[in-house]
C-alpha cells in the first residue's frame, strides 16, 4: 500500500512538472494597457534589454530594476544596453536591496507605493514568471493591477526542473506558514 501511494505521488510530481514545463509564462498580450511602472527581476539574459523597450514604447512610465549589484552603475548598464542611455537616466531606478524573488517583491512594493503607482508589469523570463508572480502576488495582495511580461527563453532541463523544484518548496513553506 505505502509503495503504491508513493508510485502514485512520483507519478503526479512528474506530471505536474511536465505540465508546468509546457505552461511557461508568456509575453505580455499586445492589447495590454499600459502600467504606471515595471518591475523587472535580475539574474536571465534579456531581461533588462526587454523591460528598456517597455519604456521606450510607452508600455510604462518608469522602471525599477530589482536585485542590482550594488557595485552596477546607470553608466554600466547604458554601456551594455545600445540606446538606452536617455532611459536610464530619466525613467530608471535601480534597486540593490533584493537577493531573491521574495526580497525583490518587496522591494518592488516599498518602490510602487513611495511612487503611488497603481499598476505594474512584472518582467523576468519564461521559466521564472511563475514564482515570480506568485512572490509579487503575495506581497502585493491585490493592490496593484499586475500584468507579467515574460521574455522568452530556451531553458535547459535542469534550469526547469530546479525553478520547478524551487516553486513547490516556496508554495509549501507558505502554505505550512514557515
């Protein structure tokens, strides 16, 4: 009896990954309204490149970048990023905070609220919207209107199956209110 439970919990685990590997998140639609701000999360390729042509197509009227090195500079990023210099220094903040996708959440909301914005476009790749948004969601609780954006990516199994991993402890650890 107990091999069988066990047989029977691998077999929705590994089901459920599948179903989370084929239901990554996707780009903002391109009917989408505007937000007062975006948030875009550190640590993927493309990220940052996406969320500067947010701005330059008026899809948000400012832009936090959450989870900086403290050591990058507004200088640094326009060096890497071709035509982005009159962005970064009109429209861009760089928050340095963060450290994970929990502290990034909240240091989106201290940001959203100092600036009293009422919506946001959460930006990070495929493979990670989902924890994001559920990290934004929990902090946020609904006092923002939340549109993701995410940047597509080919992730590897293993970047998968570790975010994947990553999503269950965090839905767990809440849910036992750890």
């Amino acid at each position: 009896m107990i091999a069988r439970l066990g047989a029977l919990l691998l077999l929705f685990y590994a089901l459920s990954f599948v179903l989370f590997a084929f239901t990554l998140g996707k780009p903002a639609p391109a009917d989408a309204a505007a937000s007062d701000a975006a948030v875009v999360v550190t640590g993927g390729p493309g990220r940052i490149e996406h969320a500067i042509d947010v701005l330059k197509q008026h899809e948000a009227k400012r832009l936090l970048v959450a989870g900086v090195d403290p050591t990058v500079t507004k200088p640094d990023l326009a060096r890497r990023i071709a035509g982005s210099r009159q962005w970064l220094s009109c429209c861009v903040d760089l928050g340095s905070e963060s450290v994970d996708t929990r502290s990034n959440a909240e240091e989106a909301a201290r940001w959203l609220a100092r600036h009293n914005y009422r919506s946001v476009r959460l930006i990070t790749s495929d493979w990670h919207m989902r924890r994001a948004r559920y990290e934004f969601e929990k902090v946020l609780r609904g006092k923002y209107q939340l549109t993701t954006d995410a940047v597509r990516t080919e992730p590897s199994f293993v970047t998968l199956f570790g975010e994947y991993n990553k999503y269950l402890l965090r839905r767990l650890a809440v849910w036992a209110d750890l």
